[in-house]
C-alpha cells in the first residue's frame, strides 16, 4: 500500500512503541498510520520500540505479530528490533540501566520517594470516588476494570507525609541508595502546578498537579520500571521529536512532562490522535478479537479497508 519510506533529509524523529499484550486493532493501526505519515510529511525517521515492560502479558507472539500486522499495512522504520540502529536494543526489557539511570538522576534531584502502600492500603485511603474509578469513565472496561496505562486514583500521600515527619537518624538516607528495588518509587509532584502543552492535533491542553492527578509511580517494587519513567527515558535517548500517540494518553503527558524537567531534558512535541470507538461507542481495546488486525486479515480486508472502515472517532 505504501513505498519503501525514503531516506531521511530531516531531523525529525518519530516512533512506533506497540506493547506486545495482545493483538494490534484498528485504533493502533490509524494511530500508527498517522505516525508514519508525519514522518514522511517531515523527510524525517521512523523508530520501532516495543515496549514490553509488562511481565505477565508481554508474549513474543504478539510482538512478532505486530511488526508483521504494521508491514502489512505499508509502514516502514528506519530502526527497529528487527533492524537494529545506533540506539539498540530496540526492546524495553533490555534497556534496564538506561532506566536505573534516569531513577537515580531523578532521587539525586529529591524527586523520589520510596512507597510502601499496598493495594489494599490505596483501596481503603482513598475514600472518595475518583473519574477513574466512576462507572462510565474513559478506560473503563464493561467488568468494571481499568486498561494498564489509562488514568489512577489520585494518591493520598501517606508515604510523603511520613517522610516529612520522619526524623534524621544516622545511617544511610535516600540519596544513598543504589537500587530501586524492594518499594514502589513515587514522583513527587509539584501540587498546584499548571502543566500546559499545545498538541499539534488537539490544541492546547491544560492539567494541574495535584488536581488531575497525584504522585506517581516511576518504578515498582517488583522490579519494572513505570511506563512514564522508560517512555521518557526511551524517547530522550533515542532522540525522538514528535511523540504520536492515542488521546487516552493526554494525562500521562502532562505527568512526562514533569519527568522532562526533572531530568532537565527537553521536551518533544505532542500529536494525540483522537480515538476511535466501536458502534456501541465504546473504546476499543486489545480484547477486541473481531477488530484486531490479525482477524482482519484473515477475514480477506485490505490494509485500505481497515484505514477507511466506518467507525466512529471520539470528540
């Protein structure tokens, strides 16, 4: 459907980032698509990262389906997992220092604290209800459930509050540590804050820290680093310039944003497509099976089929 993507005269950097937890639909194929346009449109690069940080849903199935759905459709990048290029490995789980790097860049800075609340502890604290968590809110799914990178519960605190008042015994502090390992490490966020941003599709946008969302988690006590922390990491070393991305991902940009700054890194621009909806006017989602590209596929489509089919967008 498309040419082999010519060679790059500009600085522009794009990238492709599908997380292999399931099969590519429809939404990711416009989304991907409108990627891979603005790269062209700018003589710029195309990067392909997978990001495959989530342990227990990541498969190497879905990541080879992806790469093969995306050529199927007529995308090309210039690095890749499958190409290589001068900021490999082009895979998360194998970008690990690059990562503890920006944590412990981020807990010199005072950034960081580390978190001891539980699920359970978190249930209980946060007694009022939250758009996350209130039936019909974005991301929710028909059981009640939030997809992994849609929106959290603001956090109370509890964990900042008592480093605030803990006193200074002798011994190691936080700024000693080397590891993160063992606590889930929270981002502290300037409460107040406006943090605005004009994206390139949706016009400006507008969050306040501390009212639309609360300290966040950078890296888990399990070990993985947050999807906020590689995503920002990822693109700064890779050198990208324009970040494509879904709509649902507005709030978490405003929260890379911060990371940014901390890190005193610059900032990408932004270009979130809006969403595309089944009939039902629900969002689509990995458990799609009928939409996923892989279905469509078998089911006889052309890559023009699937880019034209009439579904609705989200406003």
């Amino acid at each position: 459907m498309a040419s082999l993507a010519p060679t790059p005269t500009s600085g522009y950097r794009g990238r492709l980032a599908p997380s292999p937890t399931g099969y590519l639909h429809i939404g990711h194929a416009r989304t991907f698509w409108t990627a891979w346009q603005r790269a062209r449109e700018a003589s710029g690069a195309l990067v392909m990262r997978m990001e495959d940080l989530d342990p227990d849903r990541s498969k190497a199935i879905y990541a080879e389906a992806a790469l093969e759905d995306l050529r199927w459709l007529g995308i090309r990048w210039f690095e890749g997992p499958d190409k290589g290029g001068p900021f490999a490995p082009y895979v998360q789980s194998k970008r690990r220092p690059i990562y503890l790097a920006a944590w412990r860049r981020l807990l010199r800075r005072g950034y960081l604290y580390p978190c001891r609340c539980s699920r359970k502890d978190l249930a209980s604290a946060v007694g009022a209800p939250h758009e996350s968590s209130l039936p019909g809110a974005p991301g929710m799914q028909s059981n009640g459930k939030l997809e992994p990178l849609d929106d959290e519960p603001i956090y109370p605190g509890t964990c900042r509050q008592l480093m605030a008042r803990a006193p200074q015994l002798p011994g190691p502090t936080v700024s000693d540590i080397e590891t993160p390992e063992g606590y889930n490490w929270r981002f502290r966020i300037p409460d107040g804050q406006p943090i605005e941003f004009d994206d390139r599709n949706l016009g400006p946008q507008r969050f306040v820290a501390g009212e639309d969302f609360g300290d966040f988690v950078v890296w888990r006590r399990d070990g993985v680093p947050s999807y906020q922390l590689a995503c920002v990491a990822d693109d700064f070393e890779m050198g990208i310039t324009e970040v494509v991305r879904g709509a649902d991902l507005l709030k978490s940009t405003a929260r890379q944003i911060l990371l940014y700054r901390a890190l005193g890194y610059s900032s990408p621009a932004w270009y979130h497509c809006r969403l595309v909806v089944d009939h039902n006017g629900n969002r689509l989602a990995k458990r799609h099976d009928a939409l996923s590209l892989r279905s469509m596929r078998q089911r006889g489509l052309t890559p023009m089929n699937i880019l034209s089919a009439e579904l609705p967008v989200e406003a």
